[in-house]
C-alpha cells in the first residue's frame, strides 16, 4: 500500500478517535457550569477553613452527577490543590500531632472497611453524622482542650478518623473536632488539617486507580475545574488571613454541623 495511503488511513482513524473523545468525554455547558459553582463554594470553604473540599464539594457534585463522578473530580481536585498548599503548610503546621493522626488513620482505614462489610453503609453515615453533631454541640458549649493532647490521644483520633473512612468515606470529623478544640492557633490548625486531607487524597486516588475509576471524562472536568478551585481558594485565603482565630473557629463549626447534618439527612433517607 502507497505511503500516502497508509497516512490518510492514520489520519481518518485519529479523526474518528478525537470524535469518540469528544462525544462522551466533553461535557456539556450546563455540565460545567454547575461544577464550576460547586467547586468554587467547595474551595472557598476550604481556603478560609483549611477542610472542608471533599466534604462541600461531593454532595453538590451529586445533585447533577453519579457518585462515579463526583467523587474522583473531588479527590483529584482536592490532591492538586492540597500539593499546591503544601510547601506554605508543611512550614505551620503541628507535625507532632500531624506523624500520630496519621499513623492511627492509616490503621483504622481497613479495620472500618472491615466493620462496612458487616453493617449498612447508610447506618454507618447516620452514625458518624450524629456522632459529629454532638461534637459540634461540646464544642459551641465551651469545650476546650488546655493543653496539648497526649500521644496516645492523638493517635485515638487518628485511629477513629480512619474508621469513619472506612465506614463512609469521611475522615474529617475527627480530626477538625480534634484541632478546634485542642491548644492550637488556627494557623498551625488550617494548615495541619491542609497536610492530613493531602495525606487522605492521596489514599483515595490511589485506590480511585485502582478500581479504574479515574478516566478522560473524569481528567476534563478535573482541568475545567483547577481556574475556579484557584480562585475560590485564593478568596477563602484572603478571608482567613483578615479574620480571628474566634471566627475561624465558629466558621469550621459552622461547616462541619451542615455537613454533618446533610450527610444524617442523606443516611436517614437511604435507610427509609
């Protein structure tokens, strides 16, 4: 066969493979708008907060997107970001708590996804919900840690974070309870959170990987969603750094008890 044949042949089949692509890869505009929007309230929540992406961003994701979707955009844009934040964070943040929390996560993970393969997911969402809720509840009541917490505490906490990961996908709770209520400036708190969420990013996307659930469709909207995670993050930022440790505090609270009471909502109705 002619040279140039074998090229227009070459160049037909590229042709047919960018339209495939493009056909179910690209999404549509009202697609990307509405991600654009959840991604920009998720990253605002968590440039002032330093938690708060995964958490925010998954159940408006949801609204328009099967879980399939929603949760690997997340974890993706969470990891990029959380790689982004870490040379100013790793500088701040409490390391001598941080080695423990994630040490103790590391060996709850599996233990609750052991627990999950003997219970209902749903039950174990409305627990972990309910169980954050009267955390919230202690806290706005005054509850303080004067000092800061033992080892063996902090590894507890890490350990429970690990568990509730396993169990439902959400490691935060405890670990947000643990830095607002302990002795610890609401710096060292934002960006200590910031590295153990990149820790946990990291974790679910590589297991994302491993059951194949990271692909083009999931790539696109990941980079379609980077311009606005920036901007949303650059603002929250901005608010963190004009604001107090006491409105730093009751704004973390704030997010966690709606998120907390979401996800019961979202358990509750599951069961029903």
């Amino acid at each position: 066969m002619p040279l140039h044949h074998t090229l227009t042949m070459a160049l037909q089949e590229l042709a047919v493979a960018v339209h495939d692509i493009a056909a179910t890869s690209l999404p549509s505009a009202a697609l990307v708008l509405a991600a654009a929007l959840s991604i920009f309230a998720a990253a605002l929540v968590r440039g002032f907060t330093g938690f708060g992406f995964a958490l925010t961003a998954v159940p408006l994701l949801g609204l328009f997107m099967p879980p399939t979707q929603s949760v690997p955009v997340a974890v993706c844009l969470q990891l990029l970001i959380g790689i982004g934040d870490l040379p100013r964070a790793s500088r701040v943040c409490d390391w001598s708590s941080l080695r423990w929390l994630i040490l103790g996560s590391v060996i709850g993970s599996p233990v609750g996804a052991l627990v999950l393969s003997l219970v209902s997911a749903s039950a174990a969402r409305l627990l972990i919900a309910l169980i954050t809720v009267g955390a919230v509840v202690l806290l706005n009541a005054g509850f303080r840690l004067t000092a800061a917490p033992a080892r063996w505490i902090t590894a507890l906490v890490g350990l429970t974070a690990g568990l509730f990961n396993g169990l439902a996908g959400m490691p935060g709770p405890p670990v947000i309870v643990y830095y607002n209520a302990g002795a610890f400036g609401r710096i060292a708190a934002r960006a200590s959170m910031m590295v153990f969420f990149l820790v946990s990013s990291i974790v679910a996307t590589a297991s994302l990987a491993w059951f194949d659930l990271l692909d083009l469709h999931i790539a696109v909207l990941t980079a379609l969603g980077i311009p606005v995670m920036l901007v949303g993050t650059w603002l929250g930022d901005l608010g963190f750094h004009r604001g107090s440790d006491t409105l730093h505090r009751r704004v973390s609270m704030a997010s966690l008890a709606v998120v907390a009471l979401g996800s019961a909502l979202k358990g509750l109705s599951d069961l029903l």
